[in-house]
C-alpha cells in the first residue's frame, strides 16, 4: 500500500505509469479525468460570470427604447 502511495507521488510524470498495475493505473487515470473536470467546469463559470458582466454593462449603457415595457 505504502509502496503505491509512494509511487504516485514519485517525480515521474504521470504517463510514464506501468499499465501492469491496475490499481494504480484506475486511479491516476480517475486523477486525470477530475483535473480535466474541474478545469472545465471552472472555464464554463468563468465564462458565464463574464458574459453576465457584459451584458450587464450593454443593458446599462443602452438608452430606454421609447414603448418597451421595462421604458417608465
């Protein structure tokens, strides 16, 4: 167990791992798919949060169309 924990923290990179160790090969390539998860869900925030400031500022700066229902 040490041994494996030892391993994956090793300063070899993760795609040099012996693919005749499955538990170790599960788990790296469950490591690899949670980083590739988070960084797309947090491209995805980033770009909502974003567009949502955008639009926020055309909405402002926009003058009132004269009939609109939001127009007081």
């Amino acid at each position: 167990m040490w041994e494996k924990m030892l391993y994956c923290y090793s300063d070899e990179p993760i795609w040099n791992v012996r693919p005749d160790d499955p538990f170790l090969y599960r788990n790296i390539i469950a490591m690899k798919c949670y980083i590739i998860t988070r960084w797309l869900l947090t491209v995805l925030v980033m770009t909502l949060c974003i567009w949502h400031v955008i639009h926020q500022e055309l909405m402002v700066s926009r003058p009132p169309v004269p009939g609109h229902k939001l127009h007081v």
